[in-house]
C-alpha cells in the first residue's frame, strides 16, 4: 500500500499535475469573470473555487471533471461535502 501512494506523490507525478491544476484555475478565474458579469455582481467565489478543486479530484481519481458550476453533478458533491464536514 505505501508504494501505492508514494507512486501518486513522487515529485515526478506531482509535477505532471500542474497543467491540470493551471488549466482549472484558468477557468474558475474565467468563470468568476463571467458569472460576475466582469465584477459588476457581487458572487461568492466558494462554489467555484470548490468545483476547481472537485475537478483536479475528480481528473486524478476518475479521469473526467465537470464543464460548468451549473452541473448537477457540482452541487451534488458540494452538498456531500458540506453534510460531511
């Protein structure tokens, strides 16, 4: 079990997470831009920093993520999350 995890947090793995990671703070920045109408509209950016960090999840476990903050399946998880906690 420990080379298992030590597999996924080697600096060589870590370092090949970084262009998804980039990639999902592009867009969250992109997605507060837009669904704050370019900061005209107060939001609150909790929902898309969690979607950020449920599609580098989602990316490394499962190999899918989500397109929109809009999805089921984000609200979905964000709930779980809150009932876990």
């Amino acid at each position: 079990q420990r080379r298992i995890s030590t597999m996924f947090l080697s600096p060589r793995a870590v370092a090949g997470y970084i262009p998804g990671m980039a990639h999902e703070a592009k867009e969250m920045i992109r997605d507060l831009f837009v669904f704050s109408r370019a900061g005209t509209v107060p939001i609150n950016p909790q929902r898309f920093a969690s979607r950020a960090s449920m599609n580098n999840i989602l990316t490394l476990v499962l190999g899918m993520r989500t397109e929109s903050i809009e999805e089921a399946l984000i609200s979905d998880l964000l709930r779980l999350s809150r009932e876990f906690m």
